[in-house]
C-alpha cells in the first residue's frame, strides 16, 4: 500500500471512530471529536475555533453530543453578550462620532437581540426541538451579520474592529451549534 493511500485509510478510520463517538445515543463526547465529526458534515465549520471554543466551557467536559450542542448554543450567548459590553464600552468612551454612535446604537441592540436568539436556540436543543434550535442560532448569526452590513454600511463608516470580530465570532459559533446539533441521534 502506498503511503499516501495509508496516510488517507488512517484518517478516514480516525474520523469515522470520532462520528460513531458523537452519535451514539448518551457516549461521552469531546470538543474535539464532535467538532470533527461537524466538520466533516459540514465545512464551514471551523475545527480549531469549534475546540477552542467548546473546550473552555464548564459543561464541556463530561457533555455528550447533545450537550455539547446546547455548549454551541451558550458559548453564542456569551459571545453577543461580550459583543455588548464592549459596544458599552466603545459608547463610553464619548469619542465615536454621531454616524458611529448611531450605528453602535444599532449594533448594541442587535447584539442582544443576537444573545436572546442564541438563548432561545439553547431552550429548543434543551427540549431536543433541534430545528427550532438550530433554526434561532442561525436567526442569532443573521442579527450580528447586521451590525456590520447594515448598521455601519448605513452609517458610511467601518465597524471598529472589535466589533467586526464579535460579528465573525457570532457567525463561526451558529454553525458550530447547528452542525453538531446535527450529530444528534
């Protein structure tokens, strides 16, 4: 055989040992194997951010599949919720200039908008309705994706860089949730 062709069985037998682990009903699953498994699902998934993010959660280490779904879904909350504190932050600072402050306004509501959404994604994975979860974290996503597209597009001005990650955050978490809600059997 090959090394190419072993290298290629190898990870096939690696990524299909880390999607049995997520998808058998109550297994232990980890950070790692069910971003695996979401990622081979689905590439927008991003792996490191999807361990990065799920593995610093205190629910992370002993959640099964669908706890680490309902992770997804609280790790957006905190997220939106970050998202504000620092538009909070960013209004303060007095500094911003009244298009700027206008469209931070706009953005600190669509971010807790965004949290609610994601809180609400959290309560229907809870109660195992996964598409009305997933069906709200994609809902959470759209919300942030305003602030920038909408919010400072209106306004003429780019959205400060902080925020423009929290948008991108928001994003990369809702497909993680949605993706690994997916796994769920």
């Amino acid at each position: 055989m090959a090394p190419s062709t072993a290298r290629v069985l190898a990870a096939a037998a690696v990524a299909a040992l880390a999607l049995m682990s997520v998808v058998v009903p109550g297994a232990v699953a980890t950070p790692e194997t069910a971003c695996a498994a979401a990622a081979a699902r689905d590439r927008r998934v991003d792996y490191a951010f999807c361990v990065s993010r799920l593995s610093h959660h205190h629910d992370s280490p002993d959640a099964d599949t669908w706890g680490l779904a309902k992770v997804a879904a609280d790790v957006g909350v905190a997220t939106a919720s970050d998202a504000v504190y620092d538009i909070k932050a960013l209004l303060a600072a007095g500094d911003a200039g009244k298009e700027r402050e206008a469209a931070l306004e706009q953005c600190r509501a669509l971010y807790e908008a965004s949290g609610l959404a994601f809180a609400e994604a959290y309560d229907g994975i809870n109660r195992r309705d996964y598409a009305a979860g997933k069906r709200e974290a994609a809902d959470a996503a759209a919300l942030a994706r305003r602030c920038g597209g909408e919010a400072f597009a209106r306004a003429g001005v780019p959205p400060p860089p902080q925020v423009a990650r929290w948008g991108e955050e928001a994003e990369k978490i809702a497909v993680v949730c949605a993706a690994i809600t997916d796994l769920i059997k």
